[in-house]
C-alpha cells in the first residue's frame, strides 16, 4: 500500500451567551422548552422591520479573537447569505464574507484563517409526513472560526476543538455544550498520496459530539484511502454523520460561495471597530481573565503538579478554585508572579493537591450527593493537610478522617481525636512501649543485630499494634534503630 497524508481542517460554530438575539430583542434563551415564544417580527425577517447589532456579541468575537491572538478587524460589515430553508424565515442568513471580525491567530498549534459572527437558523423537527420548525432559535448570535487546514489526525482535531470549547467558556463566550447544539463541529476531510498536494476534500457537518467528530474523521479517512487505493476519485460533497451506524453519507454536492450571491446587508450600519474606545485591544485583553493555558503554565511552574491534576483544575475551574482556596488556608502565596514558591510551600501544595485528585475528588464521584448537599469547608480540608504535613496524622489515618468529614462534615483534628487517630510522635511515651517490645522479643532483635532488616520491620509492627495504629511508624523506626544502637 502506498502512503497516504491526511489533511483536515475545521468549521466550528457556537453559540454565544447574550440576553438578546443578534439583531434584535428577543430573548436568546438556550434552555426554552416551549416553541416559538423567543421570536419577534424582526427575527421572522417581517417586511419593514430593521435590525440592530448586538454589542455584546461583537464584544464576544473580539474578545476570542485578542484570546487567539489574531488580527481585530478595523473595518467590518454583514453580508446576507441567500439561501431557502424552512429554518430560516428571512431567506437569507446575516453573515460576514469579506471581512470577518477576526483574521488569522492560533489555538492549541492550530493555525486559524478567521473567526466571524452570524445569526443561527431555526430548528427543524420532522415527524412522518410533515415537518415542524422552531424559530427560538433563530437569529442566535453565532461565532463560526475557520481553521487553517493543517491538522492531520482525528485525535488533533478532537483535542482543538476541546481547547476551543475551554476557551469559550473561560471568557464567558458561551457553554459550548456540545450535546446540546451549542458548539457544533464541521470537518473537512482530504487524503492524498502526495505530500505537496492536498486530495479532493469533504465537508462532515453536524458533528455534535467530540467522539463523533473522531469516530466521523477515521470513518472518512478509511474510505478515502480505500478509493485512492482502487484508482477511484473522491467526489467533492458535503456528508452527513449517522450516529448509529457510525458512517458517513453523502447529503449534496457543495455549493459554491457564488451561489449564496453574498451582498452586504443594506439595513446594518458599517462597524469601524479601530474607532470604537471600548473596543481596543487593552480594554478587551484586561476583561479576558487568566486564559486556561496560561492557568496550565502557573500551576506548572508554581507547584509542579502532576499534568493530570493540572488539567483536572483547567477543566473544572470550580475544583481550581477550591485548590486555590485550600492553598491559601495553608498560607501558601500562589500567586507568586516570579514562579518561585519556596520548596516547603511547593511539598504542601502538592500534598493538597494529591488529596484532592485522588482522594476526595475519588469519593465525590462515588457518592456526588454528599457533595451536593454540603462540601468540605476548605478551610477544614487545609487543615488536615496540614496535620499530615506535620506528622500529626497518618496518611491512613487522613484518609479514614476525610471519609468522616465527607458524609458527616467536622473538624479533622477534633475527629482525629475522638476516633484515636492522632499518631503518638511523642518519643517519651514510646520509648516505654519500645523498651517493652525489645524485651519481650529478643529473637528478633538479635536478628536485627545480625542484619536481618526485616527484623526492624517486625518490630515497627508490634510498635504500631501496642499504639493501636497511632503511632508514627517513622518515629518508631528512628526510635527502634537508636535504642538498639
Ligand atoms: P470552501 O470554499 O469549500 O468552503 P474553504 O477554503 O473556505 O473551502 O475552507 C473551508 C474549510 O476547509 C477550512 O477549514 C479549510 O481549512 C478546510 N480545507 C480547505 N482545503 C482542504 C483540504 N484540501 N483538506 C482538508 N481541509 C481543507
Ligand atoms: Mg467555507
């Protein structure tokens, strides 16, 4: 078999988070149940009416385009995308052609052409022999980004638009939920034998989950790369995604752009963006927050946490924040802006951190609805952090007591107490239980005398069964080794 290269690049539209539609009042409300409530005689494209650009919206795409580091438009207009479709009820779709709000810029490697604002369509519901449609929908603002086609593995794709999704909800862009249409994926699909020249490409719509968006890019480059094989050409088309059966199909031969007859819209105003002071790139840059990769990089640098700790604060902000909330309990300054904590603050963080990964976040996801109902105070999480950082407490014994903190909530130290679980680090009072142990096993020590290692293990043991478990098993062996010399 000859070697193939895989071209794919990107088409992601989402839906942005505002009070209102795009170009006019009504409600943008993602979560109606009911139809038809959220429309207006503007949204409907009713003869006569105006529309008006939402400024919230602009302000969305502007933000992504500083976040992406791309090009701000100094000029920008909305053209009208002719086209019939019962979701769309004005004939034509507010778009931009020409001059996008956002020109090139990068995500995750990922080069990108542009990202520009339109209006979404209705939806559409079809049952047996009649259809129904929803215009709540319609006139959503909605972003679309292009990407550069330079991504060659389904698993990029997959993980750009993962990033895209972070992205967006870190600005407050929107949810991105993609199960529920909200960001919605576009893969364009091309395999040739040449590496300098890309094959005939294909457009996947509709993919409305990340797995389908891997599962649709493998689909395609199998069958491409199964038709290059037997000497038969691909046909240039855009397919749909069948969720069942896992396969691609061919839904229409692609339209060109010519014949959407792009005009720009005669009812908007033009936007000079450059002009507009609450607009310029400083004003947006400081509304954006901490990104999520530059959120990666501190908690790297900072703490040299595990990446997949890291990624679990990235992902869940909520469980960032409470990381950070149990850090500064702990005292420790995190937002050391040189990046060099002191080692010991650094240990205690990862402590913190392995805690919360491991252990709680393990008992979360095995009964969430304690959780639900009354979470650790952060305040007490730091403090049995830092009992164990102080020997106070086993790493047994913490977790037996962030167990009983979990399901009955309390104060560590006052459970390490009344369970018996405080580790006797108290050399006076051991020193008596080991003087006892020495004398009733004195095989054993002669063992160890001779060097026989295991024989202090032994010894621990009985150690750690005369204390009940309470004793601090490193105390113990320092005291075992210096009382036998
Ligand atoms: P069209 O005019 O068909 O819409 P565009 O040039 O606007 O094509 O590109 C649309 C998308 O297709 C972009 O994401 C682009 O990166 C991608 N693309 C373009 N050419 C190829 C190709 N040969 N293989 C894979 N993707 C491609
Ligand atoms: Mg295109």
């Amino acid at each position: 078999m000859k070697e193939y290269y895989t071209t794919i690049g990107l088409e992601i539209h989402a839906e942005l988070k505002t009070k209102t539609k795009m170009f006019c009042n009504s409600k943008n409300d993602p979560d109606e149940k009911q139809p038809n409530v959220n429309v207006c005689p503007i949204c409907m494209g009713h003869p006569g009416t105006l529309p008006v650009i939402n400024k919230e919206a602009v302000k969305h795409v502007l933000k992504m385009g500083v976040a992406l580091n791309g090009q701000l438009a100094d000029f920008t207009e909305f053209d009208r995308k002719n086209y019939f479709y019962p979701d769309i009820p004005k004939s034509y779709q507010l778009s931009q052609y020409k001059y996008p709000l956002v020109s090139g810029g990068e995500l995750h490697g990922i080069k990108i052409t542009r990202v520009h604002l339109e209006e979404d369509t209705g939806t559409s519901q079809h049952e047996g022999d009649h259809s129904l449609v929803n215009y709540n929908r319609a006139g959503v603002p909605l972003m679309e980004l292009v990407t550069e086609p330079v991504i060659h593995t389904a698993e990029d794709a997959v993980n750009f638009a993962k990033e895209l999704q972070l992205l967006l909800r870190y600005i407050g862009a929107g949810e991105a939920n993609m199960e529920k249409g909200e960001m919605r994926v576009e893969a364009n699909i091309s395999v040739s034998d040449d590496p300098k020249k890309f094959g005939t490409k294909v457009e996947v719509k509709n993919l409305n989950s990340f797995r389908a968006v891997e599962r649709a890019i493998a689909y395609e480059v199998e069958r491409h790369t199964e038709a290059l094989e037997k000497g038969e050409k691909i046909v240039q088309e855009t397919r749909g995604w069948n969720e069942t059966k896992e396969q691609t199909y061919s839904q229409r031969t692609k339209e060109d752009s010519h014949d959407y007859r792009y005009f720009p819209d005669p009812d908007l105003p033009k936007l000079y963006i450059s002009e507009i002071p609450e607009f310029e790139k400083d004003v947006l840059e400081k509304e954006l927050g901490e990104l999520p990769w530059a959120k990666r990089e501190r908690y790297k640098k900072e703490f040299e946490l595990r990446d997949e700790d890291v990624e679990i604060y990235i992902q869940s902000p909520e469980w960032g924040h409470y990381f950070e909330a149990v850090l500064r309990n702990l005292g420790i300054e995190f937002l050391n802006q040189f990046g060099n904590s002191i080692p010991k603050d650094r240990q205690m963080a990862k402590l913190a951190s392995n805690y919360i990964s491991s252990d709680l976040l393990g008992l979360v996801k095995k009964e969430p609805e304690f959780w639900q109902k009354k979470p650790i105070d952060d305040k007490h999480f730091a403090e049995l952090i830092k009992m164990l950082g102080e020997n106070k407490v086993s790493s047994r014994g913490a977790k037996d007591i962030l167990a009983l903190m979990y399901k009955e909530g309390g104060e560590p130290a006052k459970i390490a107490q009344e369970k018996g679980l405080l580790q006797k680090s108290d050399e006076g009072e051991l020193k008596t239980i080991i003087e006892k142990i020495i004398a009733d096993n004195p095989k054993v020590v002669a063992d160890y005398k001779a060097g026989k290692e295991a024989s202090l293990q032994f010894l621990i043991g009985q150690g750690m069964k005369a204390t009940k478990g309470s004793a601090n098993p490193e105390v113990l062996k320092n005291l075992f080794k210096s009382t036998l010399g």
